[in-house]
C-alpha cells in the first residue's frame, strides 16, 4: 500500500481533547467518522431541537430550551472518558487499521480524562438538580 493510499491516522488523544472541549457539537465524530457518522448528527440535532422548544414554548424555563445542548454536551465528555480509556490497541483495529501506524499515547491523555470525568459530573449533578428542582418545585430554589 502506497502513502498515498493509506488512510489518514487518528490520534487518539486529539479525538478526546475534540470531544472535551466541542463534543456537543460533535467535532470528535466529524474526526473520526466524517459526514457520514449518525451521532455527528444526533449532536447537531440538538441545535435546532433547542430553538424548536424556543418557539414552541417561549415562556417556559432557560433551562428546558438549553436542555438538548446541555445533554449533548454531556455525552460529549462522556465520549471524551470513552475514547481516551480504549487501549492503543483496540483503538487502532477500530479507527487506524489501514493507516500503517501504531498510537502511541502518553499523559496528555490523561489531563483530557481528569478534566472530562471532573467537568462532566459537575456538569452532570448540576444538570440533574436543576432538572429536578424545575419539575418537583416549580424552580423554588433558584
């Protein structure tokens, strides 16, 4: 197989890094999987779900409008812990088996995981008490 027929190599850290800092819109998949990857746009869906739930319901709570980014959000440092937990070697045989290359990652990787797993559940207790104060409150404390 010639360099130029080789596919591009994933780097296993950078897909991470996309999916922690952009993973509600999906940008790790558009990585990955290009166009063609069903949850790129389940990601992107989120945009217009917001704005539908806008128009549908103009008085209802910030919250409830911004609630499909904030899941996206949420299952994009979910996918972060995902790709950066699989080893090297599953990762090649998934998204690297034509590229000629073996990853190699180190602790970068690892500042992407702490940041993801810290983030992602305060992000994820913040969004389930605020959930849960909306729907048995009324929104009472806050």
């Amino acid at each position: 197989m010639t360099a130029l027929h080789r596919a591009r190599h994933k780097n296993k850290t950078l897909a991470a890094l996309l999916a922690f800092l952009l993973g509600g819109l999906g940008l790790q998949r558009l990585y990955l999987g290009g166009l063609r990857d069903r949850w790129l746009w389940a990601h992107l869906a989120c945009l217009p779900a917001s704005l539908l739930i806008s128009a549908l319901a103009p008085q209802a709570d910030g919250f409830y409008k911004l609630l499909p980014i904030i899941v996206s959000g949420l299952a994009g440092f979910l996918e972060a812990l995902v790709m950066g937990l699989t080893p090297d070697e599953k990762w090649d045989a998934r998204h690297n088996a034509a590229s000629g290359r073996q990853s190699d990652t180190h602790w970068p990787v690892a500042v992407v995981l702490v940041a993801s797993m810290m983030i992602g559940a305060g992000g994820l207790i913040a969004t389930i008490s605020r959930l849960f104060d909306l729907l048995y409150t009324g929104g009472a404390y806050g």
